[in-house]
C-alpha cells in the first residue's frame, strides 16, 4: 500500500465525528451547539446523557485503535505517520470546516496501539490528576506530557519526537483551557 493511501485512509478514520454524529441521531441536538462547542467526549458528557458521552470516548478511542492495529501488522514503518493522520483528522476534519475536537480520546487510541503500556500510563496519570483537580483539561495536558517523560526514561526510547509532538498539538488544542486555568476559570468535570 503506498504511503499517499495510508495517509488519506488514516486521516479520513480520524476525521469522523462521533460526538457530533451520537447528538444528533439520539438527542436531536448539534453538540456545537452545547457546552464549549467541542465535538469530543468530554463536551459529549455535558449533554447530560452519559451513554452519549461514553460512547464517543470510545468511538474516539476505536477510530485510532483499529485502522493502526492494521497498520501495525502490515506496514509497521508507517505507525507513526499513520498516527498522526487519525489524530490531525479528529482535530482538523474536512466535514465540520476543520474544526473537531480536542484529540485526547483519539491519542488515548494511538497510545495503546503503538505501546499498551503507554497507553496505560496516560490513562493512571489522567486518573491520578483528575481525582485530585477535576479538571479534564488540566488530565489531559498533564496525561500528554508524561507520555514523553515514561517512553524516554521506562522504556528508554532516545526518540521521542514523536511524543513531544503529540504533547504540543494537544496543548494547543486546549490553549482555551490553558487560559481558562490560569485565570481560575476552567469548569470542573464530572466523569460518573
């Protein structure tokens, strides 16, 4: 398979809008239209139906998972490229003028394809922050930051570009965010 295809089939998975898709067909709503206007699970959540919400983390989770599971065992030189696509097509999808979601769900997703054990430890520590802050934003940037930190010092990986880039487009995706905790005005989240 070449290189041209993978992209576009990589980021054309990312790119679907489960949040938004999940609103319409069972709530009759535009997620857009709800909360901060993100298309994500977190935003999912505060439609106050949680199945809605769950269901896109995982939707968000599998759209990566499955398309790289595939790219893992064929063309495992792509992995990284790959990764990359699904994530920039949930951020940047072509259908919604490039505007998505955040891409935590989605990186959560990529994690546990290229490193279950990555995967997992995004997953402790976004627990580990979230139980002590509640906020989902301050987990998810913190979750980001560590997965460079674990994959160089645990698993002694002397490249973690990769990582690093994850972590800057993440924290670009919550620059809103950022702001809204530097001025004490980020809102708590409720997961249960």
């Amino acid at each position: 398979m070449k290189l041209e295809i993978i992209i576009i089939i990589s980021y054309f998975a990312g790119s679907i809008p489960f949040g938004l898709l999940l609103t319409k067909i069972f709530l009759k709503k535009d997620i857009r239209f709800i909360g901060s206007g993100n298309i994500g699970a977190t935003n999912a959540l505060r439609t106050g139906n949680k199945k809605i919400g769950y269901s896109t983390l995982i939707l968000d989770i599998l759209k990566a998972l499955i398309p790289l599971i595939f790219i893992k065992l064929f063309y495992v030189e792509y992995i990284y490229i790959s990764s990359l696509c699904v994530f920039l097509g949930h951020v940047f999808p072509i259908w919604l003028k490039f505007k998505g979601g955040k891409g935590v769900a989605t990186y959560v997703g990529i994690l546990f394809c290229i490193n279950i054990y990555l995967g997992i430890g995004f997953t402790l520590v976004w627990f580990i922050v979230f139980f002590i802050f509640k906020y989902s934003s301050l987990s998810s940037l913190i979750g980001s930051l560590s997965i460079p930190v674990i994959d160089f010092f645990i698993f002694n990986n002397n490249e973690p570009f990769f990582f690093i880039i994850m972590f800057v487009l993440i924290f670009y995706t919550h620059r809103e965010n950022i702001k809204r905790l530097s001025n004490n005005t980020e809102s708590k989240s409720k997961i249960y």
